[in-house]
C-alpha cells in the first residue's frame, strides 16, 4: 500500500526535476542578447534586431525603430493594463498590435511569431527587460 503511495511522487519529482512539468517557459537574458545582437534571426534569416534598432544616441539616429536602451522602462508604460513583459513579447508576436510614434505599421518584421521557438522569445524577452 505505501509502495502505491510513494510512486506517483517520485514520478513527479523526476518530471519537475526533467523539466517535464509543462510550466512557462523562462527566459534567459545572456541568450537573449546573443539572440538580439545576431545578423540574421529565425527559421528564414531575418535580418538581426540590431539591422533596425540602434542602442542609443551615439549609434545614430532612431529612425527604423526605437532605441533599445530604455526598452523596459518605456515598456511598461506604453499600454495601460500590460506589463513590461507582455508588451515586449506582444511587440515581437504581433509588431502592429501597438505601433510606436514616429514609425509606420509593417515596419517590423512581421512573422517572427512563426520563425521563433518560444524559449527564443523568451530569451529575448528577458534581455529587453533588462535594458532599463
């Protein structure tokens, strides 16, 4: 009887210990970055983040898309009712869900929801929350 009872617990601590537990999916900000700083992106070689986005002012000019210093501080004030967090991924899976001032719809890359993996985007994710 206590045989039956000890089983399924160790069954779900080899799942948790496997990563086999389905939670969400964490993301990494040191992979994020490499992710992020890459010439090409996805499945289909996307030109890199870095093609577009331009660190801050002494890159040059914002003029394809925003800076990405202070990425999670205007994250988290863009949309009423989003996080930081939420907007950054919705801004990656769906770029004209919300198009910033200044800059036109379809100017992001529009099919990285397909062409990443979901641990990608979250690294990703997790590297923009940084830049603060």
């Amino acid at each position: 009887m206590r045989v039956t009872l000890i089983v399924p617990f160790i069954l779900l601590f080899i799942l948790a210990a496997c990563g086999g537990g389905g939670g969400p999916v964490v993301g990494d900000a040191s992979r994020g970055e490499s992710l992020y700083k890459q010439a090409t992106i996805g499945t289909k070689s996307a030109e890199g983040c870095t093609s577009c986005h331009n660190q801050d002012e002494a890159e040059g000019p914002a003029d394809k898309a925003p800076y990405t210093a202070g990425t999670a501080t205007r994250a988290a004030s863009r949309v009423p009712g989003m996080s930081a967090e939420e907007y950054i991924k919705e801004s990656i899976l769906n770029p004209n869900a919300y198009v910033v001032e200044g800059f036109k719809e379809g100017d992001m890359y529009q099919t990285f929801k397909d062409e990443l993996s979901e641990q990608q985007i979250a690294d990703l994710v997790a590297y923009l929350l940084t830049e603060k």
